[in-house]
C-alpha cells in the first residue's frame, strides 16, 4: 500500500514539473512524497 502511495504522489510531482504548475504547488506535493518517503525508511530500518 505505501509502495502505491509513493508511485501515486512521484507521479503526481512529475507531472506538476512538467506542466509548470507554481513553486507552491510542487513544494506541498514534494512535501507530502518526503512524508511517505520518511515513512518508507522508517519501515526499512524496521525491518
């Protein structure tokens, strides 16, 4: 599930690069992928 979470929001920020979107726009999609991200690690170190 997390691993689809972060493909969703990688894609998400992809796309908003790609069309121009605003610096604050892909700065809170960025910020919510380092959420997911951080989470991803956390379960690595876990494991």
């Amino acid at each position: 599930m997390l691993d689809l979470l972060l493909n969703y929001h990688k894609r998400k920020l992809a796309k908003l690069i790609e069309n121009d979107a605003s610096y604050e726009k892909i700065l809170k999609q960025s910020q919510i992928l380092d959420k997911y991200i951080n989470i991803k690690m956390k379960e690595l170190v876990k494991s």
